[in-house]
C-alpha cells in the first residue's frame, strides 16, 4: 500500500531525513516514532503529498506521493489542525467533503457515521467554542469524509484527557478492522505500543530501528527478573559472580521493599544464585517476577547510542555502515548535526 524507497529530504544544507526504505502493508497500522526533530514529521507530510522529496520515491495507494490523485485516497491528521472556527462540525465537514466532490447524499451518511462514533454530540455548536477533544473529534472525522484507503495521523491523541484518549485508540484499531492502512505517529509509546503492528524508529533523520513491536523488544531490550526473598540475600560468591557476569552491583542488584528485598538479575542462572543466598541467609524465596522492556525502555536505549550525525547536502559525507535488517547499527563516527530549520522535524 505504501512503498518508500531512499526518501531523502534536506533544508539547505540541514538533512530531516536520510535515506529512508519502508513499507507499509494494505490493512495495518504502521508506526513512526522518535524524539523531536528525528525525521517523523517530515516524513509524514511527504507521504501526505504536501512536502516534495529531495530524493527518493515514495509510492502511496498505487501513485507517487505528487500524482493529485494520490490525495484523494488519503485522509491526513496533521499534529496541529486548526479549524475554521466560525463554522459548525456539520457545516465544516460537508465543506471538505465538497472539496472532495463526494454526493451531499453519501457525506451526510459517512459524516454522520464517524461523528456518532467519536461521539461528538453537539454538532451545531460553533467549533471555537469547542473544546481541545472535541475538535481533535472533528478533524479524524474531516480525515474520513473522502473515505480514503490510507489515513496518516500526527499525534492524534496529543493533549487529550484519558477518555478520549483511549476513543481515539480504539477508533484507530476499528479502521484497521475496517481494511484502512493507517502510519500514526505519537510521541506517547504506549500509545504505538498499543494500536501499532510494525514500527519503525528514527533518530536524526535516520531509521535505526524496524520490525514487530515484540521483535524490537526482543532485539534490543532485556528480560529481568525480580526476586522477592524474605530476608537479604546472602553475599555468597555465586551470586556475585552471576551478577557480575550481567555486569550488575550486588549493590544496586538488591533493594529493601517493605518487608521483602528484592534483587533484580538477568537470567535463570542468577535467579537460582538468589535463591541459594537466600537459603544461606536462613530465608526464602517468595515471589518471581519476569518484567519485559517495554517500547519505551528500547526507545530510549536506541535513541540514546552515538549517531554518526546528520548528513548535510553537499558535504561528501560517506554513508554509515549499512543498517542491516533491523537499521541499528553505526559506524562509529562523530559529527555534529547542522541546526534544524524552523518547524522542521
């Protein structure tokens, strides 16, 4: 449904994003993540049509990202959507829904439609006197006026309460029950954690990172357990080996909660050298627990490892070793990034 091949785009000399290759499967939802100024906006607006690559090709519902066409198969969410404020969501909406040539007849029907699902009830009521969740309500349903095959949402939970919030994930989840291919972006990673199939992670305009959520997790974070022993551990020298074979402080490992200790260790191993400095100790085992990474914890691990920086036009750089079929690795090299322009990400 979405093919990106070499998507590179630069500001003067100032690269937003380096080289991109993804797709995205008809009926999935694809996730684009990172921290501010890593490309994600950038590359959601290219897709959308309004920003020209500067190399590249990108290819959406069957036509590339500047075919007019292309438009009218795709519903985009930009992070920030103002609203014509003198307007009623009914009035606004059958506006797009002109620009788009769809029959009164059929906009009535699908604009009802999406508006008693978001459950946006006031519809005659001016959009500036709305609130911040109401009106997000109105533009994902001006995104559905022309029922597009691809949806590429910006944030579109961004500063809502947890009711909405949580509406708003879950309306995502129904339109790809529904066979939409929807790319969302959030900077919330529980949110992509919780709606999206695949996912890819930028930083300084590079893709570091691809896959499952799950097969992210399993790359690049760790699995620790928690021992829970009703008295401190013995300081045996198998459990410092095993801890230091993890590369932990038998220091840091072991924590008093409440009445319990708990000591925190990579693998079974170390789980089983607990559990005999506990027996030393005259005490026990009373509770394991596994804890997963979550995306958040990958995330910040990835986005936090030395970045070969970002490529300039013109410069001659020689490109970073190839990313390998997760995209994570460097080369090593030091270079400071050119300053971003002004409202580039």
């Amino acid at each position: 449904m979405i093919e990106v091949a070499g998507l590179r785009k630069t500001y003067g000399d100032f690269a937003a994003v380096v080289d991109s290759d993804f797709a995205v499967e008809e009926g999935e939802v694809f996730g684009i993540v990172g921290p501010n100024g890593a490309g994600k906006t950038t590359t959601l607006k290219v897709l959308a049509g309004l920003v020209e690559p500067t190399e590249g090709e990108v290819e959406v519902a069957g036509f590339l990202s500047d075919d007019p066409e292309m438009r009218r198969r795709l519903g985009f969410l930009p992070e920030e959507s103002p609203l014509y404020e003198e307007m009623t969501p009914l009035s606004y909406l059958n506006f797009f829904a002109d620009l788009y040539d769809v029959p009164s007849d059929v906009a009535d029907e699908r604009i009802a439609a999406a508006l008693d699902r978001l459950e946006l009830d006031h519809r005659e009521r001016r959009l500036g006197d709305m609130s911040k969740g109401m009106k997000r309500k109105v533009a994902i349903a001006r995104s559905l006026v022309n029922d597009p095959d691809v949806l590429v949402y910006d944030e579109p939970a961004s500063g809502l309460d947890p009711v909405t919030t949580n509406s708003v994930l879950e309306f995502t989840r129904e339109l790809r029950a529904a066979g939409k291919t929807v790319v969302f972006s959030a900077h919330n990673l529980y949110h992509v954690e919780s709606v999206c199939d695949r996912v890819v992670v930028m930083n300084e305009g590079r893709i570091v990172a691809r896959g499952s959520v799950d097969g992210i997790r399993e790359r690049h974070g760790e699995t620790t357990y928690h021992v829970f022993t009703d008295v401190a551990p013995a300081r045996t020298d198998a459990l410092a080996d095993a801890l230091a074979d993890a590369g932990a402080d038998p220091g840091d490992a072991i924590e008093e909660v409440g009445d319990r200790f708990r000591t925190v260790v990579p693998d079974m191993d170390a789980v089983e050298a607990v559990r005999a400095a506990a027996a030393d100790a005259g005490g026990g085992v009373v509770d394991i627990r596994t804890r997963e990474p979550s995306l958040e914890d990958v995330f910040l691990d990835i986005v936090g490892r030395p970045m070969p920086g970002r490529y300039t036009a013109g410069s001659g750089a020689v490109d970073a070793a190839d990313g390998g079929e997760d995209g994570d690795e460097r080369d090593g090299s030091e270079r400071r990034p050119a300053e971003p322009p002004e409202g580039a990400e």
